[in-house]
C-alpha cells in the first residue's frame, strides 16, 4: 500500500481549474492518472499522448499491469486510460468513442476519468448507460472515475478497492 500525497492532488485539481486551456486542463488530469496508478503495485506507464497509424485516435495513457498480487492482477496486461478534464460531464458520445478505442486495440478493460462524470440529464444518463451496457455485452468493461473518487483516495490499495467496486457495480447493475 502506497500513499497518495493528498495536497498534489488536491493542488493539481487546483491547478486545472485556473487553466485556460483544455489541453492544459488534460495534461493536468494525465499527470494525475500517471501519479495514481503508477504507485499500484505492478503497474507501469507503458505509452502517452500517442496516436494510431491513421491520425483518427489518441491514447492519452496506456498502462502495463504485471498483475501484481497486491495490485491489479484481476485485470488484463494493458489498459487504456482517456482523461477528460472538462468543467461539464462528458457525454454518451464520448463514452462511446473511448469504449471504441477500446475495442479497437481487442481489450476488454478501460478506465474513463471524467473529472465531473458523465452526463447527468434524464435521457442522456441513459444513454451514456446504454453504450456502457452495450460494450459489456461484447465482454468490454469501461468504468468512470470522477474527481469525487479522486478525493477520497487515501492510498493505492484504495485505487484497487475503488476499481473492484466499479466494475462490480457495473456487472452486477448492468
């Protein structure tokens, strides 16, 4: 279990919301996945900011899981992590082109940090459902992490804890 200094995170937050970019914003909001799973057991950052052979997508992290025991060993080898540091919720529309992204590289796992969540509103929320329903069908698991779960992060073994609970809650909710 490693600890998370809770003031740079909170400082980072900070730090993007007086920003005037939204690359800068993301940047910000990749540094932060880095600094969080880097310190899971076995976790490694393997890529940045890289673009497929045709221009049309960007991985904004990649991670190698070595499956620590300690870490994130019910997890595949590689995940794919999209940052979206907006000062809305990201909508069904971007749920979906992450979730495409995912599917594309023939992975079955992927973390979507959405900083203020996805999409509230009464239809949209079910629409941003229904894509994370739909990819689940095809055995494709996206869960969202928001600046919320950030905060209440103490420590690695509570990313873990936090994960488990995500993918439970998505599989068992549907």
């Amino acid at each position: 279990m490693n600890p998370y200094d809770k003031k740079k995170i909170a400082d980072m937050f900070e730090a993007s919301e007086n920003t005037c970019t939204t690359a800068e914003k993301g940047k910000i909001l990749e540094d932060m996945a880095c600094y969080l799973f880097e310190t899971v057991p076995g976790i490694q950052i393997a890529e940045r900011n890289v673009m497929n052979i045709y221009d049309t997508e960007e991985i904004d992290v990649a991670i190698w899981n070595n499956q620590d025991v300690e870490g994130l060993k019910f997890l595949s080898c590689l995940i794919l992590i999209e940052c979206k540091n907006w000062s809305c919720p990201v909508s069904s529309i971007e749920v979906n082109w992450f979730a495409n992204k995912v599917e594309n590289r023939g992975l079955d796992f992927g973390i979507l940090i959405a900083a203020n969540g996805i999409t509230k509103g009464k239809n949209e929320i079910k629409r941003a459902q229904s894509v994370l329903l739909e990819y689940l069908r095809k055995r494709i698991r996206i869960i969202v992490i928001e600046k919320e779960d950030i905060l209440a992060l103490n420590n690695s073994n509570d990313m873990v804890e936090l994960i488990k609970k995500k993918i439970c809650k998505l599989v068992v909710n549907a």
